[in-house]
C-alpha cells in the first residue's frame, strides 16, 4: 500500500514479546547497522553467511552505550580491564551468531510475517509514539536522520517478527503440569520452627593472640592477598578542543555562514492533504472517475473516501493525511498535490506506483525563513566550534608527525605545540587517572610492546575532541607487597581468621551438644542463649545464610535431631535446629499463576535448548580480526 511510507500498521494489539524483541534488535545491531556497508574483514562464518566486522562493532558499540546508561560510572571502571572488555565484545558476537542462526532456521521453516503485522509492529514502536499515538511526521523525521528508506525498517521489522513467529511456536508449546505448580505452591508457603544460637565473632576476637611468627606464616599462606596489581607511570600530553573554543567571530563571517545556508533557516511550504485511492485494477481508473464525477457534482470528499479509499487507515479519517513537504511522496503524487491552489480543489485521477488517486487541498502553509538576528548566536557558537575542530584537527595531525618523528620523548611535542607534559604516579588499570581512564590508553600503557619499545604511543583519541600521546615512564610487574608494608593489614587479617576457627569450633561444640541433648549447659557456660523462630517462611526477614540453611534441612524424627552449623554474613557462627515443618495441604488463590510462571520458565530453558541444538549443528568459524583501537 502506498501509505506504508506514511502510516505503518492496522488496527489490533501487538504483544509485548515482540516489541521487546524488536527493541532489542535495534538496541543490539543499532539502526545504523541496517544501512551500514559492511566491511570486507569478517568476525564469524554461520553456515557460510558473514557476520562482518562492521556488525560486530555496531551491536558492540551499542551494547557499550546501554551499559553506559545502565550502570553509569561503574562501568567506566570496568572498561579499564581489558579482559572484561574482551568478554563483552565476544558475548556481543555470540549473540549476534544466535540471531544468524535463528534467522536461518526462520528461512528453512518459510515462516514469514504478513504486512499487517509489520504495520502494526511499526505503528507500536515507541520511537514513533506521540501522545501515545503513531506520530507519522516522528516517523519521518527519524528515518531520515537514521538515513534508513521505509522500505528497509519495513523488511527488518519484518525479518524480527518473523523470528518472533519461531520463538513463540517454541515457548508457547511449554507447559507445566497442575501437580508440579502444586508442589512449588505448597512448598513456597511452607513455614518452619526453628532455635538458632548465635555466636558473636567479636566473643572469640578477645580471646586470640598472635605472635610475629603467626602473621608471618598467614602472611605467606594467604600472599595472594597481598598482590600490588600490575602498575605504571607515565608521561603525557593532551590536546583539547574545548581549550581553543573562545575566538571572537567575525560579522562578516556569521553573514556569509547564513547566506550559504539559507534553506538551513528556511521552512519549506507544507501542504495537508486527503485522498481516496484505489489499487490498481481493470476498472479502476473508472471507477475513481465516476466518484471524481460525484464529488464535483457536490458529494463530500470525506465521506467518498470513507466509503470507497482502498487505503483504509487515511479512509477512516476522511482521506486526511499528515502535513507534507514537497519531495517527501511518491513523485507523481507529490507533484499533483502542489498543483493544488485553492483549498478545496480536486485534482484529476493521479496514477501513481501503488495505485490510482484524487487529491484534494485541506490546507497550506507558507515558506517561512527565519531572520538573521533570530539564528545569529546559533551561527556564531557553530563557527566557535567549527574553528576550534579545524584548528585542533591541524593539531592534531602535527600532535602525530612530532611524537612519530621525536619518539624517545615528548619534549618535542610539547615544545612546538605549546602543551605541558603531565607525569603521573603509579597507577593500576583500576586507578588510573580520569582522563586517562579509557580502554585504548590503558591497553596501549600496559601493552607488553609498548613497554619494550619505550617509545611515543600514537595519537590516541578520546571522543569530543580530545586527544593524547603517552609515553611510558617506569612499569612495575604484579607482586606481593612486601611484609613491612602490609604487617598491619596482615595482623588483622591474620587475627581475625584465628577468631573464625575458634568460633567455628565453639559451633561444632554446641552442635554435638545440642544433638545429645546437654546443650543447656554448654550455653550456660558461654553465656549464649537461644532464639525461638517461629513459622519462618522463604520470604522472612532473616540472616539470608540461616534461611538458605533453614530450608536445606532435612525434617527432624524422634531419633534423628536436625542440628547444623553456618557462618553468617557478619562473618559470625551459628548453630540452627530445625524442630518442625509445616506444609500446607490446600493450594493458594496463587496456583494459576505460579503454573503461568512456570511454563514461562519452561519455555525459556527449551528456548535456550533450541539455541544449544542450532550451534550443535552449525558450521561456525571465528576469525581473528585486525586490532580496531576503536573497540
């Protein structure tokens, strides 16, 4: 239909899986990837189709933003291990394989999404939502930023519901039985009586001593406590935009700037339109005649369109569609509709590439163009900056000639370009300075050849226009520190561990005790005593250790009591005896849901089976890729 361009989708709902599904899918890819020329370079082969280099750096760069957003700093910190950083982009490639090999198993299955479903999946996209409705100019809008045709978001829509198709045949053939949903109802609601003894760490702590020989022995036990990570000192110079960003503008300048882009100021003339359409067929350029005929005659447009417009989504509102901009439609179409001069005015039956038209003129806005004093300080900040990114890309380039040519320093760089060199302390990738705190400076700082090398790093750029050379001062290797340096820390440590074994053994005490029944007078003569818990469920306010321990024990008999020791998160012991159990017999007004729940479990796991079975099958190749100090 020719008003996919303009208003995707029908009437009716879409369900949330999949507008998660298809949210997820731009999160992951990016939209710029659908429109992207992939690279020659290929990170994995899925039976024999590419999942180019290209792809992985969209979905990864993607990914990274999301988890940007979602953990803030934290994340920053995480990205200065380069491990970690390595984890994620191989996690991004395993998910962008699983999706190769559904979209695979989609193609072998001929499962394949109707238009309506696409236009409904488009038309709940929250990206084009306004006032919680379809917002058709969003939508144009953000396509066209996006530099993405109708055509393309349609057949990737498309291509995510049709895996979605393959993803609900599978969960939603998941269920669980009644008498299972039972079992978890009775067993979640079940309570337990209980006594738990607790003993205080501090209790014990008074009673340990350590001699210089026993922190040193801990000391050499337990070294890898005591590791000095990975450090380096270094030298460096940053290039920053934002530094050169204060020039005055000439007045001149700011004039020529809005003359040359005038049409920037310029809003073009807009026109709103309603039509009636009929698809193409034998005796349609007839049919739409003869109600041309009618409306002439005195009918209303509206109405006619209501009845007779095969484009049903403008039809109900009376033909009426979104204001447009010369050039955004269908060519014909567009030039017939700024034909029009008088509101109200029919034009002649327009043919276009999805069917036969009459257009009539609603309504017309005319071109504005904003004057000059209205933009100036708009011109004046984007020349400020387009100046200082023009002066720091030449220095930026000589910032790269004089540290390759001067390698051994950067006094030659800092010399002719008028920079301060900064020499920092000891840093670990963990600590490192602020504005060194990015993954490529910190891979290239604690590079094995950099370090032989001892010389410049290239430029390295950091985003908004800054940039930096280092050069590597002194390194230090991971180690232990040495015992001087840590004897307090050790002390404590060391003191603190004698403590846990004494209380430890003061809990399996009370344990033996307690099962022989003499435990009132081992509390007695440790002054401890016993608190009651009664009717503790798995949702009660407790110690997490003593509910995880409480329900993990076996139900006391007569003859064998149910008495065990744990360590509580305090770093405390304690000693639990379980005294009664008491499970519901009737189910709870939670039964269906609880079986919901769980057959959505269910369906997951035979979701993830179905991933494990498609890779079991599958030829997949990774390639060693190039090192892309972008990523």
């Amino acid at each position: 239909m020719f008003f996919d361009k303009l208003r995707a989708g029908a009437q009716g709902t879409v369900s949330k899986v999949i507008l998660v599904l298809i949210i997820l899918s731009f999160a992951l890819a990016g939209v710029g990837s659908y429109v992207t020329q992939p690279k020659e370079e290929v990170a994995a082969v899925v039976n024999g189709e590419d999942v180019t280099a290209q792809m992985l750096e969209n979905a990864y760069r993607n990914e990274r933003t999301r988890l940007e957003g979602q953990l803030g700093p934290q994340f920053s910190e995480l990205l200065g291990d380069p491990l970690y950083v390595e984890q994620l982009r191989r996690s991004v490639l395993e998910q962008l394989i699983e999706q190769r090999l559904i979209d695979q198993k989609v193609q072998e299955l001929n499962l394949y999404a109707s238009d309506s479903q696409v236009r409904n999946a488009i038309r709940e996209l929250p990206e084009f939502q306004q006032d919680n409705q379809f917002n058709n100019e969003r939508y144009q809008q953000l396509l066209s930023r996006s530099g993405i045709t109708p055509e393309q978001l349609r057949d990737n829509m498309r291509q995510d519901l049709s895996r979605q198709m393959l993803l609900n045949a599978v969960i939603g053939s998941s269920f669980t039985l009644e008498a299972e949903a039972g079992l978890l109802d009775t067993l979640s609601r079940q309570q337990r009586h209980a006594e738990l003894v607790r003993l205080p760490l501090e209790n014990f702590s008074n009673e340990v001593t350590l001699t210089s020989a026993q922190a040193k022995a801990y000391y050499e036990q337990h070294a890898n406590q005591f590791q000095r990570p990975e450090q380096v000192k270094i030298n460096y110079v940053l290039l920053d935009a934002s530094a050169q960003a204060n020039a005055a503008v000439d007045e001149a300048d700011i004039e020529a700037e809005y003359q040359a882009n005038l049409s920037a100021y310029t809003q073009p003339e807009q026109r709103q339109v309603a039509h009636i359409m009929l698809n193409k067929g034998d005796d349609a350029k007839e049919k739409l005649q003869a109600i041309r005929d009618r409306v002439m005659a005195g009918e209303s447009f509206s109405e006619l369109a209501q009845a007779e417009s095969d484009d049903v989504f403008s039809g109900a509102q009376g033909g009426e569609l979104e204001w447009m901009e010369q050039g955004a439609l269908d060519p014909a179409f567009d030039a017939a509709a700024f034909e029009l001069t008088d509101i109200n005015e029919v034009s002649e039956i327009v043919e276009s590439e999805f069917g036969f038209h009459l257009i009539t003129l609603l309504d017309k806005r005319e071109a504005t163009t904003q004057p000059l004093a209205e933009v100036r300080d708009v011109i004046s900040s984007h020349l400020v900056q387009e100046q200082a990114a023009n002066a720091f890309y030449e220095q930026e380039q000589r910032l790269a000639e004089l540290a390759f040519e001067f390698p051994d320093s950067l006094d030659m760089v800092a010399d002719e370009l008028d920079l301060p060199i900064v020499t920092t302390e000891f840093f670990s990738a963990q600590t490192a300075p602020e504005i060194l705190n990015d993954t490529r400076v910190l891979t290239q700082a604690f590079a094995e050849d950099f370090r032989h090398q001892a010389m410049n790093s290239d430029v390295i750029e950091l985003g908004d226009n800054k940039a930096v050379v280092i050069h590597l001062v002194e390194h230090r290797d991971a180690a232990v520190r040495d015992f001087t340096d840590v004897s307090d820390q050790v002390h404590e440590l060391a003191l603190a561990d004698k403590a846990r074994q004494l209380a430890a053994t003061a809990a399996t005490e009370l344990q033996q005790a307690w099962i022989a029944g003499e435990q009132a007078a081992w509390l007695a003569e440790h002054s401890l005593t016993v608190n009651k818990l009664d009717k503790v469920t798995r949702e009660s306010e407790q110690d997490g250790a003593v509910l995880s321990a409480l329900f993990a024990m076996p139900t006391p008999t007569e003859q064998t009591p149910s008495v065990r020791t744990l360590s509580l998160s305090d770093g405390s012991q304690a000693v639990l005896k379980l005294n009664a159990v008491i499970t519901p017999t009737e189910p709870s007004d939670s039964l269906a849901r609880i079986q919901e729940g769980q057959t959505g479990i269910q369906g997951q796991r035979e979701y993830e089976s179905l991933l494990s079975a498609l890779k079991a099958s599958a030829s997949i190749q990774y390639r060693k890729l190039a090192a892309d100090d972008n990523f």
